[in-house]
C-alpha cells in the first residue's frame, strides 16, 4: 500500500495517493455533486434580470460554477433565482413555479425587489417573495452588481454543501412549508 | 390551481371545431418570453388564429408613487422604466423639470447629455438584437454583444456610479464632470466597438438561417402602425420616418448630423437592420458631440434653487447653506403648470406629462410608455403566423416590462 | 415645414366647433383646448380627417383627478400629433365623477384602446361604447380606482412596516 497522502480534490474528502480510491462520507459527496452542478431557473422580471443576464454573460461567468445550463422548465431545476420585482399579481405564479420544483430545491432572492418590495411600498408589490416562499440567500441591491449575486450564489453553494440529506423529510422542514401553504392543492400521500 | 390562475385563459371561448383548435397558454413566465406577459394564443396546428394578452404583471404603480416624491428623487423612478436605457429616462425627466422650471442649459451640457443618451440608445438595441438573434438560435451574438455592454456600463460608472439603473444627471447637469478616465474609456470603446459590432453584424445580418427566420415574421404596415401609435424603431421599420430627435429636438440634437434608417415592410428583419443601423448613427452622433464639444469645465446650469451647490460653498456661504437645505428636503420652488416633453427612447416616444401645483411634488405625473402603447399590436402582427414567428416578433419589438407596465 | 401656428389651429376649430370649445391656454407652447365631453369624440374625429390640420396621430391618452372641483373631478386629456405640419395640441374634458362617462375614441384610433383601459383602471373613466374595459394593469378583483386622490399609496394591510419610522 502506497503512502497515505492528504490530497484533498474535493473539500473535506479524503483522497489515498493513486490508488484510485476515495475516502469520504456519502453525504459529503453528494453535497459537493450537487453543489457544483446547480441547475437555475432565473425568474427574471425587470431590471435586476438583466444584471442577472450580465452576470450569466463572459464577463462575470456564471458557467464556472457549473451553472451553464439554465432550466427553464421548474421540474428540472434546483435553484430558483428571483430577480425583480414581484407584484401581488405575480405571486400565485411565483408560488406555483416554487411548488412544481422538485427537492431538494432552494430560492435566492436577487434584489432589493424580491427580498423586501425595495423602492416600491405601493398596492400593487409583493413585500418581498418571503411572504409566499420560503427562501435561503437574500442579495441585496438595486440592481445588485454580479459580483453580488456571484456571492449570493457562493452562499447558497455553501448552504448546499452543508445540508443534511435528511433534511427535506425533517419535521422543521414541514413546518416550514405548512407556514407557507404550499402543496396544499396536491393530493399529499408523503 | 387556484382560481387567479385560470382567470385570464377564461376570458375567450373554449369551443373547437372538430377538436382542431387548441390554446396554448405563452407565459406569463416563459423562456422565450423575454419579460412577464402572458398570450393565450388559439392555434390551429402550429397557425395562430387569435391571442389574449394580459399585462400587469410587473406592475410598480410608478405614477402614484411619482406623486410621492420630490422632483429630484423621481429620477432613480424613471431608471426602472425602460431599465435598457435608463440615462434616456433620466434625462427626459430632467429635461421636463427644466422645461417646466424654464431653466437655460449649456450647450456642453447638452452635448454630454447626448453623448451619454446615444451610449444608452446603443447598449438598448444590443440586447434587442443579440436577443433576437438568441431567439432564432445564435447565441455566439448574444455573449459577443453582452461583452460590449459592459465596456458601456463602464462608461456610466465613471460618470454616475452605476452601471445598470443609473439615476444619471440631476436637474440641471450632471453630478460631476466627465473626468479623463472617461474620456480614455470612451475613445478606446470607439476604437473598438466597431469592429466587434461589425463581427456580430457579419454574423447575423445577411445569415440565410436569420433571413429565412426573420422576413415576413410579424409584419405591420405603416398606416396601421400609425394608428396604434407606434413609435420608435418598430415604426420606421413599418417606413415612418418619426423620430422624436428630429421633429421637436431637445438637447441641441439639431447640430448633429444624423440619418434615420427606415425599413418597408415591418417584418421583423426590418426592426433588426433598423436598429443596427440606429447604432451605427449612435456612434457617428457621439464621434461628432465628443469632436464639437464646446470648451470648458462647468457641467451644470446656473440653477441655484434646483441644482444643489458645492459642499464647501455650504459649509462657507449662507445663501448655499439655505439653498442645500432646500433642495434635500424637496422644497424646491417649481412653478405651477402643466408641461408635456417628450424624448425619443429605446423604443419610441418617451413621454412625461407633469402638472404641478406649486407643492414638494407633483400633482399628476404620467409617462407616455411606448412599450405599452405598441404592444396592443402584437395580435394583429401574429395572426396568421406560426408559433415561433410569435416569439421572433415578441422579441424584436423589444417589449420591456418596466416600460409596459410601469 | 409647418405653416401651421398654434393660433391658426385654434382659429380652425373654433371655426368647427365655437360652442363646444370652454376654453383654451397655451402652457409651455402646447395648444390645450378645453371642450365639452359630449363634443370630445367628434373633435377627435374632425381632426383626424381634416385635410388642413392633418392631425392624426394619437400620443396618449390620460387622467387627472381634482377632487375639489365639483361636479368636474375627473379631467380626460388627449394628447393629439400631428406629423405632417410638426404640431401638438391637448384636448381636455372634464367629467364629474359621480357619472364619469365619455365617449371612446377606439374607433378612430385603434391605439386608444389600452390607454383608455389603464384610464379607466386607475381613474374609473368609463369610455362608453369600449370594446373591453377591463382593468389591465391592477389585479380583476381591484374594488376602488388606486389613483383618485383619495386613495394612499401604500397598501393599507401591510403589517412588517411601522408607519413611524417611514416617515408617513
């Protein structure tokens, strides 16, 4: 047996020199898997959607964090990313993009728009889309620039790196999902 | 579901004929899409027959909230307008208040506002185009183009600080000058955009894929777009040559040496080739303001009572102290009156309609949105055509959701 | 191009329309005629087809709300181009808002018909003979018209934010 080095590839797996073998616990793997492969759906409304396409572009590069194919189709996504302003109109939709994901998902609020109602304290904008979904990273901004949202995405990255795998059929989690009436128009047999 | 969401496919009648005629429900959050509308089309096969839209769905109350604020703090409303072109929002709202104010602007001042409008006017028709031609499946233009933005939003940096809602300008002027790095990163972009703008029009425009794609796709005729009121780039492509620069020019355009492309059918390759062509005379009108640019360093008019003044003067003299305390707590002293300016935008015809009544803000604020005006046209353009014809034209006529909805 | 002056418009439809036209001012170098609302479509119409003034193009279509003005709290105002001869007139009519009625103008301008939706959603002008009047930009369900002056800005069920410390 060869020497046993500490060449980490992967953060916090353990890799043994050559040998073709890998040490680390299934849920790091599958933390890091899905960490690097996060499959947006951009729900782009207004200004902060073309910062968000300006952050997609070469300049800014979303790709290099494995996010080169955007799924517009909600079944195939992972990362829900809002960015713009989300009126009262809007919402129902919102929510039903957000049911129709699969787990495990997760919501970054680009903008001031989304995470609060930003500029807008009028009749007609939702105060922030955490009053009908439940989200992980708020990026704040009007627009934020891509840095920012490149950092609110390092965050959710860090959020999925460090999840459990048990967490979506926890008691807390349901909880949170019942706060938010979601699903409740499905026939639930979970 | 719940019930909101049937509500728009339940405005028009579900019966088919032989079980033919399907409807198909575009958006309101669709790829394809670029913007929050919904079409519920009725299709025979792949053949549009009719189509429902239902706007208000990025709906922002800007009007009322106008009526909240004062004058100066309406600029950053007018940004998330057209949010393509924000300096050309900002800058026509200031020219409204100075129009309504009856206040005198340099003409250095006017040439910096143009230079920096034009620069707006360019990076709005790049997306428009690259978007295009992302729809029809070229998406090299797109990431080529996108790059070029940047070099723009560098520019708007260096004078305001922001890249992409840019609250540019006060009433009055500009905030600062346009320092030297702004000039090197201006003479560099017209150095070099050219010859990437060139790259990306050799790719699309005489592409026989994009050709095939894009003629006869959406048409429109120039009477019938007169009537909608049209205006803008969709309407010279229907063969109308209204453009607001040259029929009321504000902002000295009348020095500058211009044309204006015009199309003739109104097909969606006409509103790409006119905005092309619109780009070209962007920067032959930003060569010729950066050339004739009248000598000197002031970048403001002599408004005392709208323009705030400088801060040592406010720490030093009385009458700049009072003035300062004016102007940040809104109590400037617009006249009463009732004034309507209008630019020409991305996309047409931007106009604002202020009625004062003397107090911290405006009675009656209204924004005459081209967007809004000129998409009510899409069901006349798309009958008869095919699906992906429906979303080439939604693209090219560059429907912005801040400006349809407002 | 334009031989046209604002007086010269202003002769011809007084010559048209003398007793219909309230009043007329010039701000700021816009022609802004006043006329009775039942007058309003056919002066739209007349200008349209009139081969001196040429006036046919519609800019836009607005509101505006003087709740103490009464028996004329809602003033309807058209915004008419014409091309040709480069000149802008506004039209204007008040109507009380106990029965906002006037007639459209979608069938001389197809453009109108969103503008008057927005009108009629904001304001509650009912254009009589519309095709659709439906609110457009509000949600259906909307009960009061948001932009009367009556009406705050905000939306009065929000809890989260402290009117204290918004400054309202």
């Amino acid at each position: 047996m060869g020497k046993v080095e500490k060449k980490p590839r992967i953060e916090d797996v353990e890799t043994i020199n050559g040998e073709g073998f890998q040490l680390a616990t299934l849920d790091k793997v599958i933390a890091a898997a899905r960490a690097n492969s996060v499959w947006p759906l951009p729900f782009a409304t207004s200004c902060c959607g073309i910062e968000y396409m300006a952050t997609m572009g070469s300049n800014y590069d979303l790709a290099r964090f494995g996010m080169e194919r955007m799924s517009f189709s909600p079944r195939q996504a992972d990362l829900l990313i809002v960015a713009g302003t989300i009126s009262k109109k809007l919402a129902p939709i919102l929510k039903q993009v957000y049911e129709q994901m699969a787990e495990p998902k997760w919501v970054l609020s680009v903008g001031a728009c989304a995470s609060s109602g930003g500029i807008f304290d009028t009749y007609s904008v939702l105060q922030g889309i955490d009053r009908v979904i439940p989200v992980d990273v708020y990026v704040p901004g009007c627009p934020p620039r891509p840095e920012q949202i490149i950092e609110g995405i390092m965050n959710i990255h860090r959020l999925v790196k460090h999840e459990s795998l048990r967490r979506r059929y926890s008691d807390e989690y349901k909880h949170l999902l019942n706060k938010y009436h979601l699903n409740e128009d499905e026939p639930t047999d979970k | 579901m719940s019930d909101s969401l049937n509500k728009p496919a339940s405005l028009f009648s579900k019966d088919t004929i032989d079980g033919e005629i399907a409807t198909l429900n575009l958006g309101p959050t669709h790829p394809a899409t670029h913007g929050i509308f919904q079409n519920v089309l009725t299709v025979d096969g792949e053949k549009i027959l009719n189509s429902v839209q239902t706007v208000g769905y990025i709906h922002r109350a800007f009007e009322k909230l106008a009526e909240r604020r004062p004058y100066n703090q309406i600029t950053p409303i007018t940004d998330r307008l057209n949010y393509c072109s924000s300096p050309i929002n900002n800058m026509g709202w200031e020219m409204t208040v100075e129009k309504l104010i009856g206040a005198e602007i340099p003409k250095r001042v006017e040439y910096m506002r143009v230079i920096i409008m034009e620069l707006a006017r360019i990076a709005d028709h790049l997306v428009c185009n690259a978007v295009i031609g992302v729809d029809t499946g070229a998406l090299t233009g797109f990431t080529y183009m996108f790059q070029q933005r940047e070099a723009i939003y560098e520019l708007f940096e260096e004078v305001c600080g922001a890249r992409l809602t840019t609250n540019i300008g006060r009433i009055g002027g500009f905030e600062r000058d346009f320092n030297d790095t702004f000039y090197k990163k201006l003479d560099a972009f017209l150095k070099n955009f050219p010859k990437h703008f060139e790259e990306f029009d050799s790719l699309l425009l005489r592409n026989r894929i994009l050709m095939d794609r894009t003629i006869n796709a959406g048409p429109i005729a120039g009477d019938r777009a007169l009537e909608y009121g049209f205006t803008g780039p969709n309407l010279r492509a229907a063969g109308i040559d209204y453009d607001v620069r040259v029929m009321n020019p504000y902002s000295s355009y009348q020095d500058f040496d211009f044309t204006v492309p015009v199309g003739t059918q109104g097909d969606t390759y006409d509103r790409f080739c006119v905005r092309q062509e619109e780009i070209r005379q962007s920067l032959k009108i930003i060569r010729q303001a950066l050339d004739n640019m009248p000598e000197g360093h002031h970048f403001a008019a002599n408004i005392p009572e709208f323009y705030l003044p400088r801060k040592d003067d406010v720490y030093t003299k009385m009458e700049a102290l009072i003035y300062h305390f004016k102007i940040v707590m809104g109590e400037t002293p617009v006249p009463v009156g009732e004034v309507y300016h209008s630019v020409e935008g991305g996309n047409g015809e931007l106009g604002f309609h202020l009625i004062s009544d003397g107090g911290r803000t405006p009675y009656r604020l209204q924004f005459r949105r081209p967007c809004f005006i000129y998409y009510q046209a899409y069901p006349e353009m798309i009958t008869g055509q095919t699906i992906s014809d429906a979303v080439l034209t939604l693209s090219s006529l560059n429907v912005i959701a801040g400006e349809l909805d407002a | 191009m334009s031989q046209l002056t604002n007086d010269s418009v202003l002769n011809r439809l007084q010559e048209q329309f003398g007793p219909a036209i309230i009043s007329h001012e010039v701000p700021y170098g816009l022609l802004t005629v006043e006329v009775q609302s039942e007058k309003a479509h056919d002066m739209i119409a007349w200008l349209k087809e009139d081969d001196v003034l040429k006036m046919s193009f519609l800019t836009l279509i607005g509101a505006v709300h003087y709740p103490d003005q009464k028996g004329r709290e809602l003033c309807v105002n058209y915004h008419i181009h014409s091309l040709v001869h480069n000149v802008r007139l506004r039209i204007r009519a008040f109507v009380p808002i106990a029965e906002p009625n006037i007639a459209t103008i979608t069938d001389i301008y197809i453009g109108a018909d969103w503008q008057e939706r927005e009108t009629y959603d904001f304001f509650g002008v009912n254009f009589v003979g519309h095709p659709n009047l439906t609110r457009i930009l509000n949600e259906d369900d909307m009960d009061y018209f948001p932009m009367r002056k009556e009406y705050h800005l905000e939306d009065a069920t929000r809890e989260d934010k402290d009117d204290r410390y918004f400054g309202r």
